[in-house]
C-alpha cells in the first residue's frame, strides 16, 4: 500500500530515528545499504542529513549521481535491512544476490524497497567541504509515500494491530527496537496563581 505524502509532511517520516534503507544508482549499478543516523534538518523544502561512511559504495553512486532514495524499514523486514547494512555491494548487486523486490519511485526514477512502510526520493545537496571532511550526506526530498495503515494524515500510528509495521531503531550488532504504542499528549492548563 502507498499513498503520497505531502512535503510539508515528509520530514516527520524520518524525525523519530528510525534506520533507514539507502539506495542509488549511477551508469547501470545500483546498490542499498542501511543507515542508522538521518534527521530532518529543514521544513521547506524539507531536507534532511544522513551518515553515509565515506568507504561505501552507496555513497559514492549517490555523490555520482546527485540522487539517492530513502526506504523505511519496518519489523516485517528486519532480516533484510540487517543484512543489507552487513555486506558491501561493491563486487555484486545486493537486489539480485538478495532477490530484493523494488519498484522505480515516480520522482526520480530510483530503486525503492518493497516491504518498508515510507519512501522518499531526495536530491544530494552538494556541499564539497562537508563531504570531504564529514561523513554527513544532505539531501532535498524531492517525493515521499508512505503505507497508510501506519503513515497517514501526516503522522506515525504505532498501535497493537500493525505492529509489524513499526519502525526499527538500531542498537548494535543486528540487535533493533521497535516503537510500541503512540500516545496522544495534550496542552497542560496553566497553573492558577
């Protein structure tokens, strides 16, 4: 399922932490890898900071190319994005070697995960002194959708019947948590005097 999600809503598919899945391709070689650190940076347009390790492939087609696509994994796939965080795409295609189903996002054109619950296709921001000296990659959302069983109306919905549609937030060594439940606060009155 997917819907479009305005982009005055896309940086809160992202301002909870969750890991993500990168993917990009350049001159007919495509990879995806998992990063655990992105936030949003911008409300509009809304752009956000992600660590891309200067050694992975991933970044080198995105810095190549300009583009890259973010997918947001959920518990349903937790095995996939453990694994595509694990090993280099590098010497063989991840999607083949891995059978990861994907579909071509309508932005830009760029492999999007199936199975994860939001998508966005961004546009490197290219900043030459942070890139060399930094691992930070900065991108423009350019397009999102979402899963709406979760996503929707511009905001997350963890409950108890769609859990395996929650968000994964890494802790270390393939080890991840997953949100719970969402909780609905309300303004507290002021104290009288």
């Amino acid at each position: 399922m997917k819907q479009v999600v305005e982009l005055k809503h896309a940086s809160r598919l992202v301002n909870h932490g969750p890991t993500v899945l990168v993917s990009a391709r350049h001159e007919g070689r495509r990879t995806v890898m998992a990063a655990a650190w992105s936030m949003p940076v911008e409300f509009t347009p809304p752009r956000i900071a992600i660590v891309l390790d200067k050694s992975t492939f991933t970044r080198e087609l995105a810095l190549a190319s300009g583009q890259l696509a973010i997918s947001i994994p959920c518990k349903a796939v937790a095995d996939l994005a453990y694994t595509v965080g694990s090993v280099s795409g590098a010497e063989s295609d991840k999607f083949e070697r891995y059978g990861i189903a994907h579909f071509d996002g309508p932005a830009l054109g760029l492999p999007l995960i199936e199975g994860c619950i939001a998508w966005l296709e961004c546009r490197v921001i290219s900043e030459p002194h942070s890139q060399d000296a930094y691992d930070t990659v900065f991108v423009e959302v350019v397009g999102a959708q979402s899963d709406p069983r979760v996503f929707a109306n511009g905001r997350w919905s963890f409950r108890e019947d769609n859990t395996e549609l929650h968000t994964l937030h890494h802790l270390g060594a393939g080890l991840f948590a997953v949100p719970s439940l969402t909780v609905q606060a309300k303004t507290l009155d002021p104290t009288p005097r």
